[in-house]
C-alpha cells in the first residue's frame, strides 16, 4: 500500500495530467477547481479564468442550462449519475459523456465532481453502424436468395426474407421449388459440421428433389462466423438454384457432342482422300506438293483423333476426359502446329517467331499429346485472331528448374480488367476476334487440361501487349496423380 502524505499533490497530478475534462464546482454552480484539458476544451489559458465563475459565466446559455440540469440532479439525489448530452464547444457541436460524483461533507452535498469524455467520434460511429445495420438489413430482406446464418449449435438466428422458411419447411420461394427437407438434411448437417469444425469456408453443388421426385441442382457457399480468439461462433449459408445454369450447360454440351459427330464422317473422307493423293494414287506430286498434302493429312488426322476424344468423354465419361501420356519431343510438337497455322497467320499478315533455349535432354516430356497439342492450337489460334494486322507474335519456351515454359505473346486490344479475372471461365468469349464464331470454351479447357498435367496458366499485359504463359512441371510416369479431367 503506498502512503501518501500530500492529497494536493496526487490531486493537482490528476488535473494537469489527465486528458478528461475534470471540473469540482460548488452547490451555486460556482467552480473551485479544474484541469488544462477542460481549460484547453473551453478556450481558456489559466484557471483564474474559470475559478469563482458559475457555468453561466462560462457557458452560452443553452450549454450551462444544459449542465445547469444535469448538475442539480447530482445535489438533489446526492447519487453518483452518468450522462450523454451534446453541446457546442468553441462553436463546435461535440457529444460529451459526463460522470458527475457528489462530495459530501457533514451529511450534506458541498460539491460536485464531474469527469467529462468528449465521445463525439465514439457516437458518430454508432450512428454509422446504426445506419449500415438498417441497410444491411434491407438488403437481407429484398436480396433475391437464400442468406442466412446458423450459430454454432446449428440453429437458425437471421437471415433474407425467406430463408427461414427455405431452412425450417424446405420452401424456395424463389424458384417455386418445395424440397423434402428430411431426405437433404443429413447432408446439410454434414456441410454445417465440416465447416463448423475445420473453420473453413465450404461451397459447391447439390442436387435435391423435390415433393414430385424431381432433382433440382443447388450452389452453395457456407463461411465460418470466427470470433477475435479464433473460436468458431456459428456459419453464413449462401444457396441459390442453378437448373436454368444446368439446362443451359446441358444444352452447349448437347450442341458440342452433336456437333463433334456431325464432322465426323466428312472428315474421315477427307483423310481417306488425302491419303489417296500422298501415295500418288492420283498421280506423281513434286516435293512442295507432297509436303502441303502430307501437312494437311496430319492436321485432319489430328482433327480425327480430337473429335474421337470428345465423343468418348460425352458418350462413355459425361463430359470427362481420359488421358493417354506417353513421351514424346514437344519442340517438334510446338514446330508442327506453328507451321500448321502459319498460313492463317499470313492471310492477317502476322509472322509468328519461335525461340527455344531448352536442351535436347529436356524435349522429351511425359504427356497426353493430343490434349496439349489442342492447348497450344487454341493459345496459338487466339494470338493471330484477336491479334492487330501487320504484328508479330513470339512464341518462347525454356526450361525453369523442374518446369517447362512456353509463352505466346501478341499485339491486339488491351484486355479490361473485368474480363482479366475471368478469362479462363467457362462460355467467357472475347470481342473483336476476326472469325465471329468463339463460344468460350478454349483457355477453359486449356487450363483444366494443364491443371490435370499439375500445371497452370496465366496472362501477363502491358499495354496492347499480351502475353499467355505456361507452366508445365516435367513429369515422368512415376509422378502423375491426375489421369482425366472434367468439362
């Protein structure tokens, strides 16, 4: 216990030190004391200045009624009160919070200590959250999905308009869908549990049926609600029906599957033709033309082998794609299909350049061919579509560490932002391509394919300058893990 023999010393340390507004005012609303911060609050220099005056002496009018009140409440009940009033400060409105104490002497108040904060910024902000609670609030009731959160015993607490009765009674209002609620609640639980217990976010799709026996396709995104030590206080639930996306998607892979056989017979002519013509069943061909045909020959029958691959993933594999590694020389691959698409690059006056530092050593990779000759076909045929006439398109690979690395840079319209982050999405189609006739499907499939391959792609710009990079870790038959893809 520290003992203090001087009380004016500890009292005068408070009152030069302390930034509250600390005032001692006798029962005629006189003051006796107070410190710099109230001084420096009321534009005074010294306390000479305040000392022996009544609140009215310091005060407007309005502000000293208003302590004025507050003051005689603390004489009248002789209790310890807390108050939160506004009042102007140098001509500034400022919200104060006081706590005023009364000092009794001889069974009677004498004085009264008021220690005032200046809470104006405190209470504005609560006012902005007050006003962001009833925005939030409006938008949880007219927001067109499902939203709601659980807390952690996987009871409902809030959510949009309808998500109770989406939760409770398996009523979608906005779809017009009633589900059974027993048949999906197992794996609802299941979903809250994972995400409960891991701490982390969870979303998918999930199919339900409804009180017919018909199955409807659902997308959800669940979040874990964490508190500041990192416990897990309940869950946010984002689901919306997505048939009329799956009729959609099931209809673009109809057209493919369709479209993919329809091409087949005329293109196994073809090839029968061209064969005929190679052999010289037709007549002698000079060096040039036995090249042009030989060339024309290995793309249709390239065509052949990439139609036979997306007829088996719809028919037998629902849209799954199997893959056939074997090693092969990609320099040579790469050189191929530059000089397969050399003449539609003339015809746009593009000259496409080819630089390669990697060794012979490495040219070898452990790949599926077919697949990966159709993503640099589509990387390729992008560059000189959307490319600007009259430019140059640099195709480079290297090696860097254990990863292959082929880039295809080109000159064409700068890339908006917006469209940047969604790229390699599903059905996402540029503007301004020189054919009119993509459907967004080709950098999708170009990383699904390198992702299977545990690789990847990315876009780099600078100004009308693009660039699409690949990176492709060099395999073997011992390190692959991913042996198809889903479209």
């Amino acid at each position: 216990m520290i003992n203090i023999q001087n009380k004016d010393f500890l009292l005068n340390s408070i009152l030069e030190y302390c930034d509250d507004l600390i005032t001692i005012k006798d029962v005629n609303l006189k003051y006796i004391a107070c410190n710099k911060a109230f001084l420096k609050h009321i534009g005074a220099e010294k306390d000479s200045e305040i000392v022996g005056k009544s609140v009215y002496e310091v005060f407007s009018p309005i502000n000293a009624e208003i302590l004025t009140n507050k003051i005689l409440d603390v004489i009248n009940s002789g209790n310890t009160k807390t108050y939160v009033f506004k009042i102007d400060l140098q001509g500034k409105p400022r919200i104060v919070k006081q706590i005023s104490s009364p000092i009794i002497k001889d069974g009677k108040v004498q004085w009264v200590l008021s220690i005032s904060s200046d809470v104006t910024q405190e209470e504005n902000l609560k006012l902005k959250l007050v006003e962001k609670i009833s925005q939030l609030n409006t938008i949880l009731e007219y927001l067109p999905i499902n939203l709601y959160m659980k807390n952690a015993k996987g009871e409902y607490l809030l959510g949009t308009k309808y998500a109770k009765n989406f939760v409770e009674n398996g009523v979608d209002v906005y779809s017009g869908i009633n589900f059974d609620i027993e048949e999906s609640k197992e794996q609802t639980l299941s979903e809250d549990s994972y995400v409960l217990t891991n701490k982390k976010p969870l979303c998918g799709e999930k199919t339900t049926k409804d009180s017919n026996g018909k199955t409807h396709w659902y997308k959800f995104h669940k979040v874990p609600i964490l508190l500041s030590n990192n416990d897990v206080s309940g869950l946010i639930t984002i689901i919306k029906n997505i048939d009329n996306e799956k009729i959609l998607e099931n209809r673009k892979s109809l057209f493919l599957a369709t479209l993919s056989h329809d091409l087949k017979n005329p293109l196994l002519a073809q090839i029968s033709s061209l064969d005929l013509f190679s052999k010289g069943t037709f007549g002698e061909l000079n060096e040039t033309q036995k090249e042009i045909i030989d060339l024309v020959l290995e793309s249709s029958q390239y065509m052949r082998d990439m139609l036979y691959s997306l007829l088996k993933a719809f028919k037998d594999n629902h849209g799954s794609i199997k893959f056939e590694r074997q090693y092969f020389d990609v320099y040579k691959l790469i050189s191929k299909i530059i000089k397969e698409m050399n003449d539609l690059a003339v015809e746009n006056n593009i000259k496409i350049n080819f630089e390669s530092t990697i060794s012979d050593n490495n040219k070898m990779i452990y790949a599926d061919e077919i697949q990966l000759r159709r993503v640099v076909g589509n990387i390729l045929n992008n560059a000189i579509s959307y490319g600007y006439k009259n430019t140059e398109i640099n195709v480079k690979m290297w090696t860097q560490g254990p990863n292959l690395k082929i880039s295809f840079e080109n000159t064409s319209d700068i890339i908006p932002d917006d469209l940047k982050n969604i790229i390699f999405d599903k059905y996402v189609c540029g503007k301004n391509v020189t054919s009119g006739l993509g459907i967004g499907l080709g950098l999708y499939f170009c990383k699904k394919v390198l992702e299977a391959h545990e690789g990847n792609i990315h876009l780099e710009t600078n100004g009308n300058h693009n660039k699409f990079v690949i990176n492709l870790p060099m395999l073997d038959e011992n390190t692959v893990t991913i042996n198809e893809i889903v479209l």
